[in-house]
C-alpha cells in the first residue's frame, strides 16, 4: 500500500530467527557452564620450546557442538555478553595456569584478549587484580592482548607488539617483504619490546622471521589450539634440586 513494496524472502527471515534463538541460547551457556578455554601454543623461534600460550574461547553447544568464537562473538557484542565472556576466560587461564605449575609443569605466559568493551569499562584492573588473587598466579604469567583497535585509540596502554595474522600470511607474497618486516622488528626492539608473530603455518615463513630477528611465534605451524590438559602435557616438569 501507499506506493511502495517490500521483497519477503524466506532465507532471511530463517536467518533472523536463527540469530534470535542462538541470543538466547548465549545467555544461558555461561551458567551452565558451556564454555571452554582452548590454547595455542607460543614458541621461542630461536629454540623451538614453548614459552606460553593464547586464550582462545570455544562454547560447547549442548546441540550444535563445538563452536569457534567466529560463529558466536558477533552475537555476543551484539546483546552485551562480551564482557563477562572476557572476565570468564581471563579468570579461566589464569585458574589452568596456576594449577599447571601445582602440578610441576614449566610456568609460562598465557595471553587473553581484551575486548574493547572491558577495557573501556574502567573495571579491566579490578578484574585482573580479582583473577591473579583468586588464583594465586605470579602476575608475571598472565599477558594481556589488545586489538588493534583498542590498541590505536590507547597507545600508551599498548603493552603488546603484534605482527597480526593477515600480515604474516602476505610475507611470502610481497615481492620485497622482509625490510618491512625487519623495520618493524627493529622499532619494537629498540623500545624493549618482544615480538610475537601470529598465524604462522608455513616452514618459510618461520625462517624468515627467524632470520629477521623475531623473537616469539605462533599458528598452526606450532600447534593447534587445544584444550587445556592437552597443552599442559606438552610443557615439561620443573626439576627440584635437593637441599644439599
């Protein structure tokens, strides 16, 4: 009516009902306990040997079965959730890392992401300060992973240098890569700055960055993300000295 007319399309209005229902479904999956911490490892390039790991968040959906952040954070932003899915897997890593070191295994540094709706929600320090209590884990052992976004907008709140994936894949595509990714290297270095390069899969790409003086790496190369038993049988005992 009223000169105008409007396309009905069945796949659209399957897909908005899919998106309501999955809102819904997400509302309920942190007290029933639905989510699951994975990591993926971090290597030391120089000597092979994992030296942390990154938080990644997966939901074990009661139907749909494992599901990858990808499939599930949009949602998430989207209705407010976020936040506490982030206070969840910080509180999470820091609580599997502790009790990896009980347990006699290597400490090292595990990484979780900051969104931007915890960090501008002037609670990311009480949080983390409620986490590493809690837990008992050294501060030292917990890393904090800022998006670009939040990165840019924060500058002086940037504590991470990041090499991201979408770079790291076109190193072996651009035909003179490597002063580029040598500048880079070079500026983080001279602010005392480690670098950690993410989404490596390919041996040529480790040996570049290798060869540029990188000093950290992660992607499939390494390792896939996993969940958290399996990561802690690859870190080694800490052997104790007895008291002579």
């Amino acid at each position: 009516g009223r000169n105008n007319f409007q396309f009905y399309s069945s796949t659209l209005n399957a897909a908005a009902n899919e998106r309501v229902m999955l809102e819904g479904e997400l509302r309920h999956a942190l007290g029933r306990e639905e989510f699951m911490v994975y990591y993926q490892p971090q290597v030391d390039l120089r000597t092979g040997g994992i030296i942390g790991a990154e938080a990644l968040v997966r939901w074990q959906h009661p139907q749909r079965g494992l599901m990858p952040p990808a499939e599930f954070l949009p949602a998430a932003m989207d209705t407010g959730l976020i936040r506490a899915i982030d206070e969840w897997v910080l509180r999470t890593a820091c609580r599997h890392n502790q009790a990896w070191q009980q347990r006699g295994k290597m400490p090292v540094r595990v990484s979780v992401n900051v969104s931007n709706s915890l960090f501008h929600g002037n609670t990311l320090v009480s949080v983390v300060e409620e986490a590493i209590s809690q837990t008992g884990l050294t501060p030292a052992c917990l890393e904090l992973e800022l998006t670009e976004s939040i990165a840019m907008h924060n500058v002086d709140a940037s504590i991470v240098m990041l090499i991201d994936q979408s770079f790291i894949q076109e190193v072996l595509t651009e035909a003179r890569p490597s002063p580029i990714v040598r500048a880079i290297i070079a500026m983080a270095h001279s602010l005392n700055l480690v670098v950690i390069a993410e989404g490596v899969e390919q041996e040529a790409q480790r040996i570049l960055l290798l060869e540029q003086g990188c000093d950290h790496a992660q992607g499939y190369l390494f390792g896939q993300p996993m969940p958290a038993d399996a990561f802690a049988s690859l870190l080694p005992l800490v052997s104790l000295r007895k008291a002579g």
